[in-house]
C-alpha cells in the first residue's frame, strides 16, 4: 500500500496496526516512495478478518463474461478489430 505523507500523519496508528498485521506500507512525496513501513517483528502476525470491511464492493456483473477484446488481451491473443459496417455511396 502507498499513502502520501499528509495521509500517514493523518492515520499513522490505523498504517500501525496494518504494519502490525504484516502489510508494508510506503511513503510517498508527490507520488516519489521515500521510505517504507515494515514490521520489526520476524514474522508477520495473522491479520484480523474484515479489517478492510466496507472497502470494497463486489460489482452484481463480477461473474458475467469479459467483453471479447478485454477477454482476448488477457489471454494473450490479438485483439479482434470490429469490421466497420460499409458506406453507402450517394451519386450527386
């Protein structure tokens, strides 16, 4: 996780607990890292269940299918080109 230094003041007992919880935390200043939270601790402790409840939500289409272009760049194959529909030629 990144936070800008303004952010890390502000919740710097909240990025403790998620230090705490094994996550690395880094520091950024105008969007450059200057320097990273980690635990002290050898290894991380198990984190606490529903520690980012709220903050995120699944969308209802989650499960739907990909549309073909997004499907076909995820998989690596060449994106399909949707053929454009041919003009009609009006004679003046």
């Amino acid at each position: 996780m990144e936070v800008n230094i303004h952010q890390a003041k502000t919740h710097l007992s909240r990025l403790l607990q998620r230090v705490a919880g094994g996550e690395e935390i880094t520091i950024a200043r105008a969007g450059k890292p200057v320097a990273r939270l980690i635990s002290v601790t050898a290894s991380p402790a198990v984190r606490p269940l529903g520690m980012d409840k709220g903050r995120f939500r699944v969308p209802e289409d989650f499960n739907a299918p990909l549309p073909p272009d997004l499907l076909a760049a995820f998989e690596g194959q060449a994106i399909p080109v949707a053929k454009a529909k041919p003009r009609s030629r009006r004679k003046a």
